[in-house]
C-alpha cells in the first residue's frame, strides 16, 4: 500500500491506496501540525484500510507540517499534490479552486496532473475559512449552518471589505441597521467569491473547474464560485482529502519507478 499525508496548520488528511491505485481509505483530524493530528489521522486511516504500517511500502507528506514528519519517503508541496490529486479523481478537471482554513489557491493543472501555473493567498485570511468561521461567529451560528442561511437570502448585500477584520466591523454594522441574517451571509459568500474570482483571472482558468478543500463543503460558496466565474465548479470528491490523495498517489509512482529502476539493473 502507499501512503500520503497533508499536514496543515489546523488539520491533518491521509490518504492510502492499494496496489491497484485505488483509494483504500482516507481520514480527516482538524489538529494540524504540532499535535497528535498526523498521528491520529494516520492511525484511523490505517484501521480503514485494514493495514498495518509495515504493509505502507512508500510515504509521500505534504502540507505546511511536511518537515517535521520524519516517516516520509519523501516531501512534495502541496500545490503538486492538489493537482495530481485532482487529476487521479477527476480526469477532465484543467483548473483547482483550493480554499482551506488559512489559505486559498488557484491551480492550472495539465492533462497529466501537472502544475501549469498557480496564484497563492497565503498571508490575509480574506477568501478563506477562517473567513467564514469569522462570519458564522458575528451571525450567530455554526459554520456548518452558514451555507443553508445564505441560501434563504432574499436580498443582496455587499460585503464590500475583503479584510477580514474590517468585513466584521462592516457585518456587525449591517446587523445593527438591521440587515437580515441570511442576506449578510450571502453577502459574506459572495465576498469570497468575488477574491477567488481575482486569482483565477490572474491564473488564467479553464474548464472544468474543481473545488477542495474544507470549504468545498459548503454547497452554497461552491454554487456561488460557479455563478461568478461563469462556469461551472464541482466539489471535488473528499475534498478535505485530496492533497493526501495526490501524495498517496505520487508515492505510488515513485515506488513503481524505483522497483522498475530495480528491475532494470
């Protein structure tokens, strides 16, 4: 089997597959790098796969925590595992939106999986999760309820503050004049739209489009992505996995690469 791992500042994803390069398992822990996130994310996805690790002939990680996991075969970005994870589950996909909890990515792949370009936002949490976890806090709910109160607006609100300190301020404004709920949520999700749709003029997108990460679970910011682009975006399948998947897939790779180099000599 082999065996990807995406360490990320607030969670941890990994992914097996088995010798048909098929998908054994995947699990998700929401502790990143720095805690015992890897550790149990590893643990939960080896008894899904009905594996022990000496059964894991290659480990990929990725990820902002890759460094310090010292069980990797190898380190790969996560900017190529997102791309060959996409690639592995969804064949036609030339453009990946990835919007994780601190960070958002626009990524050009190429019919092998290959990075053609890519636009980062990694320093503002604007057009992020961390974004709507502000938002769902000034409203009132649980950000896994932000999606279904947005789609109950009846008006539109701008949010015209990409900041996310300042978007607060502007949302807790807007309830105070007495905006509803669900119009500001929808203003919120459009906000991050209207970002994300910056970046991916910059990186010059194609059809079709896909969706990862944590925020891809929320349908409505998905449905959004697409009216705004003018395209249609699909969620990717485990979208908080597939990073993990594209690393789990590159150990893959290198583990037939290095027996055949074997073989060979």
């Amino acid at each position: 089997m082999y065996l990807g791992i995406d360490i990320g500042s607030s969670s941890s994803k990994v992914a097996i597959l088995n010798a048909r390069k098929e998908l054994a398992a995947t699990d998700v822990v929401n502790m990143g790098t720095g805690t015992a996130g890897p550790k149990a994310a590893l643990e939960n996805a080896l008894r899904a796969a009905g594996a022990a690790r000496e059964d894991i002939k290659y480990i990929v990680a990725t990820g902002y925590g890759r460094i310090n996991f010292g069980e990797a075969d190898q380190q790969i970005t996560e900017i190529s595992c997102h791309a060959k994870g996409v690639s592995h589950l969804m064949k036609d996909v030339e453009t990946v939106i990835d919007i994780g909890g601190q960070d958002a990515k626009v990524i050009k792949i190429g019919k092998d999986g290959k990075v053609k370009n890519f636009v980062m936002n990694e320093k503002c949490a604007a057009g992020t999760g961390r974004f709507l976890e502000v938002m769902a806090r000034v409203l009132g709910c649980r950000i896994e309820e932000l999606s279904d109160l947005a789609e109950r607006s009846v008006h539109d609100i701008p949010i015209s503050s990409v900041c996310t300190v300042f978007a607060e301020s502007e949302v807790i404004s807007r309830l105070a004049s007495g905006a509803a709920r669900e119009d500001v949520a929808k203003g919120a999700h459009n906000a991050i739209a209207k970002r994300i749709m910056g970046m991916c003029s910059r990186v010059g997108y194609e059809p079709l489009l896909a969706m990862t990460g944590g925020v891809a679970l929320n349908r409505n910011m998905v449905k959004l992505m697409g009216i705004e682009l003018g395209q249609p975006v699909i969620a990717a399948p485990y979208p908080q996995a597939v990073g993990a998947i594209g690393a789990a897939v590159f150990a893959y790779e290198k583990s037939e690469r290095a027996a055949e180099r074997a073989a060979e000599a």
